[in-house]
C-alpha cells in the first residue's frame, strides 16, 4: 500500500473527490444544470459513478487548439444492462435517443451494455431520465464500484440459465450504490421503480466499516472499478477470468448447486511502469448457491479494505492478490466471513459459445444472435443494422440479450416467423453468422479514436479492414474454418480483454503516413492466450506498423498448418511452442 510521507496511508486525487463529493453529488449537481459545454475536473470524475464520461472529439482536437477554440465536448452515456436482458420498448429507447441526441450509432459493449456517444451537456440531463424511464439506469456503468454484472445471455429454457440470471440481477441489485444522488441529480429527486427488480439487501457480512447511507461502500466508494461475471465451465462467454470476483457455475441434477469462485482478474496495465500487468483470476473457493452473494461481498469488502487507494494505477483487487498472496487474501476473506471457505471443484473451464446463428431455445421458439462488427450498431453504405434492428423491435416486440461479444441475440421467435426473419436480415442488408468468416466472428476491437481519451492509436475504425487482410491470408493457407479469437485496443488499458485470447493487438504508439500525416498507429502483438480466456498471452512483436500485423503473422500460421496436434487450436500451438521461440525464428527469417 502506498504510503505519504508521515507514514500514514497516501490517498489519491481522487479519494479526496469522492469523500467531498457526499455521496456523489457535489460538485455535479449544480455543473449539470450551469451552461456551458463541458464540466470540470471534479465534477468529471463523480460524473463517471452515474455511468458518464466528458469526452471530445480527437479528430477535430489540435485544429481546433490550433484556432485558440475550445474542444468539441460531448459525453459518452454508459446504459447498465445486468446479464445483458433487455426487452424491446428499452431497445427502441436507446435508438431514439442515439438518433435524437447522439452521434446515430449505439455501441454494444464487451460488459453487455449500450454506449450513446455524443451527446451534448444539455441534453445529459433529458437522455438520462429517458434511460430511467424505460426502467433501465446508468448508475454505476463507470466509476469506482460494482460494474454492469456478467451472465451468460443463451436464451435457453432450462433452470441454470435461469438460476445464474437471477443471481447475476440479485448482487447487481444488492451492490449497486445506494445514496440518493443519482436520482437527485438526473431525475429531480423522483425514485423510478421497476417493480419487478431484486431488492438489496442489508449488509450480509457485517463489517465496522458499515456506513448508514452506503452500507457497503462507505462514503470513498471502491478503490477501483470492480467487476463480476457469471459463467458456465462449458461456456465462458462472459470471459470470467478477467474479472475481479468471478463465479463458474457448479451443475447437478439440472440446477445450479453452487459456484467455484475466482478473484483477480483483471487487464489494465502500462507498459512502462512494471508495477503494473494484466492478470487472469485464480481459484478462491467453492460456495453452495445461497451463500454465493455472502462470499462476494465479503471479496469485496476485503478489497474495499485494503485496495491501494493511494496509487490508482494498482488499486484494483489483483494487486491486492499478488502483494499478499492468494492463501493470505483467502484467510483475510475468511476472517470477513466469520467462517472457513470449502476448496473449489475440480472443474476447468472447456468452451465458449458465441450464441450466434439460430437455435431452439427449449420453449417451442427460437433465437437469432447477429454478428455486430466491434458492436456498432449503425446504417453504413448496404448495411442498415440500425434501421433493421429498429424495424425489427417495432415489428416482432420480442426481447434481446447483449453479449459480452459485442454482439446481439434476438430471443422468442416463434418457428412460423423464422422465414419472416430470414427476409428482413437480407433487406437489410445484415450478415448473419454462417456469412461473416469465422475470424471476423471471434474478433472484436474498442472504440479507441475519436472518442476515447486515453487511446493512443486507432482501434474500431481500421479492424475491419484488418480482418480482410485475416482472410486474404487464412484463404491462401486454408484455414478459413479455423476459430481464433483477433481481440483489438487503440492502449494497453485492455477493454477489448486483448490479453487472454488467441492474438492481441494492443495499440502501442502514433505513427506517421508516407506524405507525413499522423498514421494509424503502431502495435505489441500478443499470441498464446485462447478462446476459452483462462491463460494470459505473450509479446510476439512490438511496435508493430499496423499494415505489418497479418504479414508479421502469417510465418506462424504456416507452420501451425503443418506442426498442430490432433485438434489442436492456434493458441494452445503458440503456448506449446513457445512463443518466444515463434519471435525468435521470425526475427532471423
Ligand atoms: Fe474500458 C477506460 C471503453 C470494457 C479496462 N474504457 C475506458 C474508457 C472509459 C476511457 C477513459 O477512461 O477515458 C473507454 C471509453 C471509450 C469510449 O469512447 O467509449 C472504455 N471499456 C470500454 C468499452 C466500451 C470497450 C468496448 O469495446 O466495449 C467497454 C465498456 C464495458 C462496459 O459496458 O462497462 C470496456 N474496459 C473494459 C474491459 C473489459 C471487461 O471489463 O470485460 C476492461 C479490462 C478488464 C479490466 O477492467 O481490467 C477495461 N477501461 C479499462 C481500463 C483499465 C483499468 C485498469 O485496471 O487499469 C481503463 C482505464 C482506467 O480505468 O483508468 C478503461
Ligand atoms: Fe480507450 Fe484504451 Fe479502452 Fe481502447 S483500450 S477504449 S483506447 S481506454
């Protein structure tokens, strides 16, 4: 833990923000209603708890200092959408607002959420009442807390997904914030109730800390962000060893008996501080099911407890695990609980599902999952996804299920209307899954230019055409029905989870166009991580030009077409090789 220089715990910037801030609400709630495009500093960072980011336009940012103008304001809007579930009037609220206010595109993200980006200050109060009055939020989609909680979103018919949804929406309910300023701020004080949400709960594992107006947080909040997810040993599509609590959902008889637990994942690093890395989570414990939210606050409150609040490049909970080690932080867990955690299962994780394509899903009807590219919801030359998808709600009403893919599922088509689907996807010129090449399928990229702030190279905009450059090449060696996961960032702070799976590309520095012109940016490719995310990857290249990263590549796909293992996939080829070893012989050919 960082210290000051008295001996005393050093605090960040930002513990002073949060504490000043009574329960998130000051300085924002008089900023919110001022003029003016942007808002300041502190008001910026208790913005992001109710699931906001100020951010401006990078591609109009120097030309416009350069002019003495200020920057194009505009803020990002996080919709927090538990296990990914949302039912059609929520979907057509979004699209109204992303064509009324924002920027005519809704992003699905890689945590099962919507991002509006573009939205201007005045129109943040109104956008996000709408949110609220589709029984959806924003609260806590960002900041230093609980985020959106992950769940496997099949649509299937059978008591474990069911059991692991209800799970996933009763600690989103139980640890979201509490404190009245967000209704306060964007709702006038008014409470919007859905009636059918879980309740939270009194603290479960009581601690002194306990606070009257956030009993769980107390009034700095988390250290960091914390994230959760839900999955399945035979379906890890919420990628849950990125996660700070992870639970592996334990089978019998047909339910969900319990969860293997795990602690500490997480992807965010900076390439030059070592004190920083990414990080898969370990095994903590098994837990039988009615004792599964105890066991995850008190993970939470250990990390509460003890995360580096002074230091906020390493205050997130894997920190906390690799300061003290797993049996150390075990034991603090433990002391929380007031009692002895039980030894995992013995139960790895074999499989992901992507959940495109059609499926029975056990009730009589069907479900659809659409391949979204990057999960850009939007009407691009023969491409109309938006004004399809907007089509489609209007006219079948059936719900919908993000997933942690960035994809979207469309659930409860009767079989009679399966053709009636088929049609629109063709008029709209959308691709299903058995027409996008398996390579596209699997990838995925962040937003990176011209939103994010802290991108350093392009991410979303140039993958596409990245993966033309996949297929090109996978057509020439025939490995066109070989399943790899491309995962893309525009920075090292990993929120396309670049850092697990097959081939990472994280954006490393700017670099220049032949007539001068800043580039699309240079990248570390990583390789020997896997679909199934439960190993971390490994440098194969660095500072790697963007039109080099398929040629870099293409050496090791030749010889993983001749040297694989029965079966073997392109991930577990490179980690048995080794992939300092694929370097190696790359660099002398
Ligand atoms: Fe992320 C920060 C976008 C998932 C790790 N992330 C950001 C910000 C808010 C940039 C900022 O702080 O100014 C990005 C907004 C860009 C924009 O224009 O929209 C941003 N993160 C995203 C999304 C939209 C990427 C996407 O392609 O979908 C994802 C939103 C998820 C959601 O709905 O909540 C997103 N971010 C992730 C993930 C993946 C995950 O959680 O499964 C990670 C890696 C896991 C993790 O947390 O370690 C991730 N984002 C980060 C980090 C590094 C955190 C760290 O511990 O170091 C940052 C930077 C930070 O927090 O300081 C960051
Ligand atoms: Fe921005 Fe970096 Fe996250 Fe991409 S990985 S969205 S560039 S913070």
């Amino acid at each position: 833990m960082s210290t000051g220089g008295n001996g005393a715990p050093k605090r960040s910037k930002v513990e002073a923000l949060k504490l000043e801030s009574q329960y998130l609400k000051l300085p924002l709630i008089d900023e919110v209603n001022a003029d003016g495009a942007s808002v300041g500093e502190q008001a910026m960072q208790i913005l992001k708890f109710h699931g906001s980011y100020q951010q401006d336009d990078r591609d109009t940012r120097v030309q416009l200092r350069r002019e003495g103008q200020e920057p194009a304001y505009s803020f990002m809007v996080r919709v927090r959408i538990p296990g990914g579930r949302i039912d059609a009037r929520q979907y057509l609220a979004c699209d109204e607002l992303s064509r009324a206010v924002g920027n005519e595109t809704l992003r699905i993200t890689t945590r099962q959420e919507f991002q509006l980006h573009g939205i201007l200050k005045q129109d943040l109060k109104s956008t996000i009442r709408k949110v609220n009055e589709t029984l959806l939020d924003t609260l806590a989609a960002c900041g230093d807390v609980e985020r959106n909680v992950l769940c496997c979103p099949a649509p299937v018919h059978d008591a474990v997904h069911a059991e692991m949804q209800e799970d996933c929406a009763r600690l989103a309910a139980h640890f979201a914030p509490r404190s009245s300023s967000y209704w306060d701020i964007w709702l006038d004080g008014e409470k919007i109730d859905n009636p059918d949400a879980p309740r939270p709960q009194p603290a479960l594992v009581p601690t002194a800390g306990d606070d009257a107006v956030e009993p769980l947080y107390g009034k700095t909040y988390m250290p960091r962000k914390f994230k959760t997810a839900f999955a399945l040993p035979d379906d890890n599509c919420t990628d849950v060893y990125a996660n700070d609590l992870g639970y592996i959902a334990v089978v019998e008889g047909g339910h969900v008996v319990g969860y293997n637990v795990v602690v500490g994942g997480g992807m965010g690093t900076t390439p030059s501080a070592k004190k920083t890395f990414p990080a898969v989570a370990v095994d903590l414990c098994y837990v039988p099911r009615p004792e599964a939210l105890r066991v995850g606050e008190a993970v939470l409150k250990v990390q509460r407890d003890f995360g580096d609040r002074g230091d906020r490049k390493r205050a997130r909970l894997k920190y906390v695990i690799y300061d003290w080690g797993i049996d150390a932080f075990k034991a603090k867990v433990e002391e929380y609980l007031g009692e002895p955690l039980t030894p995992p299962r013995d139960l790895p994780i074999t499989e992901v599902d992507d959940h495109l394509g059609w499926h029975e899903q056990g009730d009589g009807n069907w479900f659809l999952g659409i391949p979204v590219e990057n999960g850009r919801v939007k009407d691009e030359g023969d491409l109309r996804l938006a004004s399809g998808l907007r089509a489609y709600f209007e006219r079948f009403g059936s719900p919908a299920r993000l997933t942690c893919l960035q994809s979207i599922i469309l659930t409860d088509i009767p079989p009679d209307r399966k053709d009636e689907v088929n049609a629109w996807l063709e008029e709209y010129g959308i691709a299903s899954a058995e027409e996008t090449s398996t390579v596209r399928r699997w990838a995925m990229a962040c937003p990176a230019l011209p939103t994010c702030g802290l991108a350093v190279t392009e991410s979303e905009r140039v993958l596409p055409a990245v993966m033309g450059q996949f297929e090109e090449a996978m057509a020439r060696l025939g490995l066109e029905e070989e399943r790899y996961s491309v995962h893309m960032t525009g920075c090292p702070n990993g929120c396309a989870r670049p850092y697990n799976c097959d081939i990472g590309l994280v954006g490393r520095g700017a670099s220049k166009n032949p007539d001068g012109s800043p580039g699309p940016g240079t990248y570390t490719i990583f390789l020997g991580g896997r679909v199934q995310g439960d190993r971390l990857n490994v440098v194969y290249k660095d500072y790697v030009p963007l039109e080099r990263i398929v040629d870099e590549l293409v050496p090791v796909f030749t010889r993983f077409k001749v040297e694989r293992g029965p079966g073997e996939s392109f991930g577990d080829y490179c980690h048995r090789v080794g992939v300092e070893a694929l370097a190696a012989e790359g660099a002398e050919a």
